[in-house]
C-alpha cells in the first residue's frame, strides 16, 4: 500500500478497534504485530467528492485490509471500497486483500452479496465480508 505517513499510526495491541456510530470491529492482534492503522476519510481523501472507505489496515507485506462503517447501504459501502483499493494498492490485483462492511443493517439479498463478494474476489484478490452492527477478526490468522 502507498505510504502515507501523516495518516498512518502504528500500533501493536492485542484488539485494534475501529467505530463509527453504532458501528464497530475488532481485530484480534494476540501476536501483537506491528499494524499500520491508516484513516482514509478524512486524512488519505479528505475531498468531498471521492468515494472512499472509513480505514485501511496493513498487517504483513502480504496483506491489505479495508473496512467501511456503514449505516445500510452495502453497494455503497463496497464501491467505497473498490475506490480506496483502486487509489491506494500497491498492486490492486496481486496482493490478498480482506475487505470489510459493518453495517446497522444487513441487507436480506443473499445473492447480490454474493455478487459482491465474487466481484471482489475476480478483481482484486479480495474477500468480501459483511455484518450487521459489530465483528471481530482474528489478524494472526490473515498474515499468510
């Protein structure tokens, strides 16, 4: 991910945790690695007219994590995402990417977010993940 220092804070707890409103991840640092946390709204892309995600995670080399606190609206929370991929990857196809959507409300449409999670996976080597209000993730488990 391109470097960007004025918005990057390194840390190495064992929870990294990320709000917004009512929604809420944690990420399970139990090796306590060293993670760059990134905020992209406001600091990254603080403009009001590009799409981008909430935060970005760097856990290994290997690994690039998006996440969008979201109120409802999934599609727009994962072309959020698919932006800040597109204007911050080192590689937007080659390097694993894990990409998150907390939402207050998950859409009841299994297919289109299966459409989404596929589209994800063909275009950027990224899994999708969606819930509803607060999730947790284990980051010893991404790193490979």
């Amino acid at each position: 991910m391109k470097s960007l220092p004025e918005c990057e804070e390194h840390r190495a707890d064992t929870k990294i945790v990320l709000k917004e409103k009512k929604s809420k991840i944690t990420f399970l640092n139990p090796n306590q690695d060293k993670i760059v946390k990134i905020k992209v709204d406001g600091c990254v892309i603080s403009d009001n007219e590009t799409l981008r995600c909430d935060y970005a995670l760097i856990p290994s080399d290997a690994v690039e994590i998006y996440v969008e606190l979201k109120g409802s609206d999934i599609e727009q929370a994962a072309k959020q995402i698919e932006s800040t991929i597109k204007l911050l990857s080192e590689n937007p196809q080659k390097i694993k990417k894990l990409c998150f959507v907390v939402s207050t409300r998950v859409p009841q449409q299994a297919t289109k977010i299966q459409q989404l999670q596929s589209h994800f996976k063909k275009k950027f080597n990224a899994s999708f993940r969606i819930k509803n209000i607060q999730d947790e993730y284990d980051l010893s488990t991404s790193t490979s």
